[in-house]
C-alpha cells in the first residue's frame, strides 16, 4: 500500500475513532492533514476575532518545512494509535 494510500485510509477512520480525541489531538490532526494536503501556511493569521482559526493556524504552522510526505507518515502513524 502506497503512503497515499495509508493516508487516505487514515482519513477514512479518523471519522469513526472509537472516542473523540482532545482538542490539542484534533489541533495535531488538523495540522498534519493541512501540511500533508496543501504544504506550509499561507495567508495572514485569523485575527483575535477568529480565536478557533488563530489555534488551527498557529498548529499548521508549526508544521512549517515539514515535508508533505513526512506530515502525511506522521498523520498515519497518529489515527493509528488513536484507533488503538
């Protein structure tokens, strides 16, 4: 199976975890699925308005330079272990 793959599967059972994950889980899974996706943030941070999209941004962009490839083995390696 290809890390496409993995990761698309990934993505699948990210949506029937047996528990939902705490928010700093989902910030993390959020993150890893952004970077593996799109690559390192663009735009300007949300504003003090938008506190949700500020912590969304803010645990994407800590990701900044990790490859593609590595954001997506990390984010398969992470629902793997929530799933149990």
């Amino acid at each position: 199976m290809t890390l496409q793959e993995q990761f698309d599967q990934a993505f699948a059972d990210s949506k029937k975890l047996p528990e939902r994950p705490d928010n700093m889980t989902l910030l993390r899974i959020y993150a890893l699925y952004k970077q593996a996706t799109e690559g390192d943030t663009q735009g300007e941070r949300p504003g003090f308005s938008d506190m949700v999209g500020r912590f969304k941004w803010d645990a994407w962009d800590a990701l900044r330079g990790t490859s593609q490839e590595d954001a997506m083995q990390k984010y398969v390696d992470l629902i793997d272990e929530l799933k149990g």
